[in-house]
C-alpha cells in the first residue's frame, strides 16, 4: 500500500531580528496522520505551524503541500493562495470576527473559492450556506448559528474554527494551540473531535503544552528546543524522563502535577 505525503519538510530555517526561530527542521507527516508539536514557550512550534501554510516565510529550507513546494529557500509559490486553500489553520484565540455571526464566521471557510466581490459583501448561496450549517451541525453548536461570535464561550469559539476548516475543504489542519485558553471539557471535546476528523482521513498537525493530552490523543510527537527538533517518534516513547532529559527544568511548562497525578 503506497503511503503518500501531505507534508514534507526540509532544512526549515528561520530567524527573527537575528535570533533563530527555527534551525534547519526536517520531517515528514503522511497523509491521514496526526501529529503533535510538543515544546515549552519559545520553542518554534507557532513558527513552525506558519511556515507550513505560508504565514510566514522561511529564510531558507523548502516546506511542500502533497508534493508542491508552498515556499522554497525564502520564496513563496505563486499560487500560494491555492495551495494554502488546502490548508486549515486554528489559533489559539479563535481568530473568529466577534461582529459577524457564527454561520458567516464558518462561511469566511469558502472565500478561496468565491469572488472577491462576492466575498466583501457576504454574498453566498444557498448551498454554501446548507454547506456551513452542515458543517456546524457536525460539530455540535447548530443552535448557535445565528448569534454574534462574541456570545460564545471559548471552546463553542474554537469549535466554529473547526467547522470554518471543513466548509474550506481543508485536507489537512493546523491547530496552533487550541486548547490552551479553554477549561478541561471544553478542552476533551475540541481534542476529541480533531481526533474524529483525522479518522476520516483530514492530516492533523496540532502544538501543545500539555503533554498529559499529547499522551491521551497522539500517536506520534516531535519535540522542539530553540527551534531544533530534538525528538521525534512514537508518543509512548516520550516519557517523563526523556521530557527531562530534552527541556531540563522547563520541563514543569509541559507536565502538570498535583497530588501525584498528572493534571489536565
């Protein structure tokens, strides 16, 4: 069985004001997988999720897109805005516009494929507004589709997020964060439901603090440390003394604990 590529990376590097971000990162992620980005503060992981769809570009190294280069040694591909249309992203704070309503906050996941015009003044169809309800009916706040985005609590916000990646027709999602802001139910069920979309075929690239969900969610993890990839394998082999090991007393960033257990 051929395993095809959704995201290949090689020699990412990336500096801001001279500091390096990212240092020459390599790897990998076959199509259907889900992967988490794990690392303390200042570890490259939202550097690294934004140079995979072209948010950002690096100064050198090549990011490809099922086997397309979406940017290439400090160059981005002139039909970046195709390529990214594949693409979902998830912010931590929801990136959702407060003003609009859920259902044209999730129909914003169409523009790739609408007029410009058509798009300023919110015009969609009949079917692009039967896609979005679906799409919201799909992740549980249907009921909400017609209330201002800013009357929702976090986790209904970053739920909207995900139904705006599948009106997109995203084939693989990037969550940076997501669940950073959120309390632990609303934490389960976004994880829970990324999880659901990746078993039906969507690639997952997710960055987390919480190594206690990376464990509970992921099967596979890559490390970052400065910006350098210092592990990358199967999530049981990630243990607390490997953690160790990488970040030293940083380490208390990624695993909680309270009462000898470890806390969501």
């Amino acid at each position: 069985m051929t395993v095809n590529i959704a995201v290949e990376i090689e020699d990412l590097s990336k500096s801001f004001k001279g500091k390096l971000a990212l240092s020459e990162v390599s790897f990998t992620v076959s199509e259907s997988d889900m992967l988490a980005l794990v690392g303390a503060s200042g570890s490259g992981k939202s550097t690294l999720l934004r140079n995979i769809n072209g948010l950002q570009i690096a100064d050198k190294g090549i990011v490809k897109i099922f086997d397309t280069p979406i940017q290439s040694n400090g160059s981005s591909h002139s039909r970046i805005r195709r390529l990214r249309s594949q693409i979902g992203f998830i912010f931590q704070q929801f990136n959702l516009v407060s003003r609009l309503t859920v259902l044209e906050n999730v129909l914003i996941g169409s523009l790739a494929r609408v007029s410009l015009s058509r798009s300023l003044l919110r015009q969609f169809s009949k079917r692009e507004k039967t896609q979005a309800l679906a799409a919201l009916e799909r992740v549980g706040i249907l009921e909400q589709a017609y209330q201002r985005a800013s009357t929702l609590s976090g986790g209904q916000q970053q739920r909207v997020a995900i139904a705006r990646c599948l009106v997109q027709g995203a084939k693989i999602i990037l969550a940076d964060e997501p669940i950073a802001s959120l309390d632990p139910e609303s934490a389960r069920k976004v994880m829970e439901l990324l999880t659901q979309l990746n078993r039906e075929g969507i690639t997952v690239i997710t960055s987390l603090h919480q190594v206690q969900m990376v464990r509970q969610y992921f099967p596979r993890a890559i490390a970052l440390r400065d910006g350098k990839v210092m592990f990358d394998g199967a999530v049981k082999e990630l243990d607390d003394d490997k953690l160790t090991s990488i970040y030293g007393s940083a380490v208390e960033e990624l695993v909680l604990r309270g009462h000898g257990e470890v806390l969501v």
